[in-house]
C-alpha cells in the first residue's frame, strides 16, 4: 500500500462514524453497525477521494452497497468537502494473523495492523462475568460459562452452546467468556465473530484461492466464538468446512462456543451430524428474566450514572418493560439523559410513564398481537383462506403469505418458537427459515415491503416496533 494514514481523515472518519452511530435509535441498530464498521482497517485520502480500507473484499463490496451513501452524508456533516468522493478498498495489507485487535484497527500504522487477525470481531470490553447478572433465567448458562473459564477444552463443556431468545444476554455472557480467558492469559488466540461473517470469510477465502490458508488459521484457534449460528446458512462444502475445523479444534482441546435463538435440534439447514456435534459438549439455556433479576439488572447498568436514578425509577422499568434486556437498556438511558437535562424534577410514575411512552406503546403491542390475527389479517391481504397458511401446499401464492405472517409473529410479538411453530403447525426450522427468507426479501422486494407496511397498520403497529 503506498497510500499514507493521515491524522486529518483519521480524525474525520472519527467523527462522521459517531455522528452516524448517534442517528442510530435502536442498541441492536448500533451494535449492528458498529460490528460491519469495525471491518474497516484504515481510512486514508488520495486527492479528493476518501479511502475506506477493509479486511476483506466481501466488506469493502457489502459496505459500499449499504453504507455508502450514508458515510457521505456523516463526511459531509463531520466537515468533509463536499466534493469528497468515498472509495471502498480490500486492504490486501492487512494480512492474517492470529491475534485479537483491542479496538477497531482502522488508522493505525501498517506495522501495527499486520497483526490484525481479519476474521475475528472486536470484543465489547463492558460484556464481562462481573457485569453480568445472575438470576434464575440464566444461572445454568451462566455456570456452564464459568465452568469454561475454569477449564477451557474439557470434554463436558466443550461445545458451548447457549440458546435463547433475542436480547437476553447471550453474545454478553460469550464474550465475557472471551474476555475473562484474554485476561487470564493475553496470549490465548481467540476468535469471537458471527455466523454469517464466518460463511462470508469462507467464501471469499474461496473466491480468492485462500481456501487452504482459512482452513489453517481457524485450526490454530485457541477459542472459537460462532454467534448466532441460526444464520449458518444452507452450503454443503461450507458445513463440511465448519465440522472439519471443529472436529481439529476438539480434538486438540480448544475451546469452542456457540450461541444460537433455538436450541441445536432446532436449528435450520444444518447438517444433522453438525446437530449433533453441537449437542455433544454442553447445551444451556437463558430465560426471560424475572422481576427481581430486571431491577437487578438496571441496578448494575445504572451504577456510575451520574446524577445518579433513583430507585422509584429502576422499579418502574423494571415492572412496565419486561419483553428484554435490550429495551429496559433503552428506556434506562432516556431516563439519564432526562436527569442530566432536568437533575430537579422528582421522576414521578406520571412523568416516567411519559418519558417511556414509546417503550411501553412496544411492550403493550407486543402483547397485544396474536398468532391467530396475524395469520388472519395477512390471509385477508392475500385472499386466501387462514386453513392455506397452516396447510402445508408450496406454491408460492401461498408461501409468501404464510411465511410472511411467520415474520410477523416472530418480529413484532415475544412469542416463542415453540408456540409459533405450534400455531403455524410446522416445524420450528421452518419458521426459522421462512422469517429469513422473508428478511432477505424485503431487502429487495419493494412490493413485499408495502404490503408488510399495511398489514402491519391494520395490525394497529408500525416497522420500528419489530423486535
Ligand atoms: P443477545 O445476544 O441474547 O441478543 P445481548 O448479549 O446482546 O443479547 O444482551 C443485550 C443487552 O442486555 C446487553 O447490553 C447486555 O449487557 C444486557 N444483558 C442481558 N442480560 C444481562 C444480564 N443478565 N446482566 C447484565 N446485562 C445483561
Ligand atoms: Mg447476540
């Protein structure tokens, strides 16, 4: 690479990427974010053009695609010519290595960045064992966690496998594993990335003729974190991969942890003999929680708040926003962020109850939705008949709308699996399969968008509620 960093861009992406993540309403919008940015290994200008440098051709093509124009509007808003012009580019410099970056490696000196390990996401340094709350939700989860701390590799444990639904502190408790074991010994190789970027690492390795190289990085892991492998998507030469690593990596007794919003048998599209394996270490659970162990949550999240929440307050999140973690997080940063403005006023139930408005209006349609009318408003959109969604016919006059009013029950209720794939008389793998299905759609499909959007306002909820 003969382009230089310069302080002035760095500084510049600094700033155009806070103001782009400050947009952000929703946590799980900004963590998304947050984890595609963090595939940037380094900014840099050549004449008027703003260089974005990626670990992997897939990251600089897939962000190109979906935040180009996003990033210009921030450059701009950050102090960037207008006539700036953004360009994405595979950093070929950025050569394997296996060693965890502390922090997003973008601007930092080439000599530095060669031990940047491309594969692997930032951890979140928050998402430790002492910032994690125990309660009867996830006690199981949390010591099996710390029985892999204790020991990584050991047979009982090994996999890892924590299941539940979204939001309830699954990617926190793995990477506290990560994290505690980094701590323990610095120079563990450790490995923490989703599903779907491990599928895309192998692809491109692939395309790019690395097949081989991938194949030997992922062997030499001391710790392998897979999130979400829900994602793991149907490809037979990218299960055979995953089994053949993971059967290299027990066999030398490395550690391997996955988190996933259904159990094993559940999952779809994954090989049965991959189940299998999946199942073979240790499987656990994490709960919604109770209502002690939510105050006890907003409790921790609070502490260092400065002026500080009083109890009265945490009491209310804890007993009106009960769907997940995630959201008593949102609500509780609206309430700081009101105290910091007005530190005075006494946060009554009155004024609480105002300032969560949009909180609890989630909650109570989330309650309110059922399987039942889902599956009726959306039969009515299409005019079929309620009997076509749950029967079991695959044409694609009567896939799109059964698979359609799965994604709603899925998205917009807290329903679970099991009582989904119950009400839609299927098997979980196929809910699971027709809500992504859908997910992908939308992506593209404008029609589709339009008709979710009305069905949705005839179910009384907008988009953003989706979960
Ligand atoms: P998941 O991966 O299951 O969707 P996350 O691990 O991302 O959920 O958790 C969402 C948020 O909730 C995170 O900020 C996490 O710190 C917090 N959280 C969830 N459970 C707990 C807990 N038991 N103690 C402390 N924080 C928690
Ligand atoms: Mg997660």
């Amino acid at each position: 690479m003969n382009e230089t960093i310069d302080i002035n861009s760095k500084l510049l992406w600094e700033r155009a990427r806070n103001i782009y993540l400050s947009t952000l309403q929703s946590e799980e919008d900004k963590s998304q974010v947050e984890r595609y940015l963090s595939m940037i290994t380094a900014v840099t200008r050549s004449g008027s053009k703003f260089v974005i440098l990626t670990s992997n051709s897939y990251a600089a093509d897939f962000l190109k695609m979906q935040y180009a124009g996003k990033l210009k509007s921030c450059l701009d808003l950050a102090g960037g010519e207008p006539d700036l012009e953004i360009e994405f580019k595979f950093d070929e410099s950025s050569k394997p290595a296996i060693v965890m970056p502390e922090v997003p490696k973008y601007g930092l000196p080439q000599s530095e960045r060669m031990s940047t390990f491309s594969s692997t996401m930032p951890l979140n340094e928050d998402y430790t064992f002492e910032e994690f709350v125990r309660g009867p939700s996830n006690s199981w989860a949390l010591a099996a966690a710390q029985g892999v701390v204790a020991n990584p590799g050991k047979s009982g444990y090994n996999p890892l496998f924590i299941h539940g639904g979204t939001g309830l502190g699954k990617t926190h408790l793995m990477q506290a594993i990560g994290n505690e074991l980094r701590r323990r010994n610095p120079h563990l190789a450790i490995c923490y990335l989703t599903a779907e970027t491990f599928l895309n690492e192998y692809v491109n390795a692939l395309k790019n003729g690395q097949a081989e190289s991938f194949r030997n990085r992922y062997r030499t892991i001391d710790l392998l974190m897979v999130d979400d492998v829900q994602f793991l998507q149907k490809g037979k030469q990218f299960q055979e991969e995953f089994f053949n690593t993971f059967n290299a990596l027990q066999q030398a007794h490395k550690q391997i942890v996955m988190t996933s919003d259904v159990a094993p048998k559940n999952l779809p599209l994954i090989e049965e003999r991959l189940i299998s394996r999946f199942e073979g270490g240790m499987v656990q659970e994490i709960e919604s929680p109770n209502y002690e162990t939510r105050l006890a949550i907003l409790k921790k999240k609070s502490e260092g708040m400065n002026p500080s929440i009083p109890d009265n307050a945490l009491e209310y999140i804890a007993d009106t926003i009960k769907s997940h973690v995630r959201a008593m997080e949102g609500a509780l940063r609206k309430v700081s962020i009101f105290r910091t403005m007005d530190p005075t006023t006494r946060l009554t139930n009155e004024i609480l109850s105002r300032l969560l408005n949009d909180f609890i209006e989630k909650e109570k349609s989330f309650k309110k939705l059922t399987i039942e009318e889902i599956q009726r408003t959306v039969a009515k959109k299409y005019s079929i008949e309620v009997d076509q969604i749950l029967s079991v016919e695959r044409t694609q006059s009567l896939v799109t709308p059964r698979q359609l009013a799965m994604y709603i029950a899925r998205k917009f209720t807290t329903k679970g699996l099991p009582e989904i794939a119950d009400q839609f008389k299927k098997k979980h793998s196929t809910v699971i399969h027709g809500v992504k299905s859908i997910e992908k759609r939308l992506d593209v499909e404008e029609e589709l968008k339009m008709n979710l959007e009305e069905i949705l306002s005839e179910l009384g909820c907008k988009f953003s509620d989706k979960i």
